[in-house]
C-alpha cells in the first residue's frame, strides 16, 4: 500500500511461468473510477507494464 499526492492505492502483478516460458502483467495502482455503461476507466494515474520472457 502506498500512500502519495493521488490518495492511498495499491499495485499487484500477476505471473504465469512455465519451462522455457514468462509472462507477466503488473500495475502500480488500481484503476479508479470507471465509467458505467462500457466500463472505461474515467480518472486514473496508473502505470501498466507487460512483459513476456524466454530464458536461453
């Protein structure tokens, strides 16, 4: 949890690894409001970062 000029949040990641293979999503805070008909977010300052790996 992290507390800064933008109120209090929290990130997550989440990380699928098998042999030969990673990916991985991860945010460094939570969406905030969305809209309510398509569920686009409305107001956030979150960072998204995506990644894929293949070890040699």
């Amino acid at each position: 949890m992290v507390a800064g000029t933008y109120g209090v949040g929290f990130g997550w990641i989440a990380n699928v690894h098998t042999t030969g293979f990673n990916m991985f999503l991860g945010m460094d805070r939570t969406l905030g409001k969305i809209s309510k008909n398509p569920g686009i977010p409305v107001t956030s300052n979150a960072d998204v970062s995506i990644g894929i790996n293949f070890p040699f």
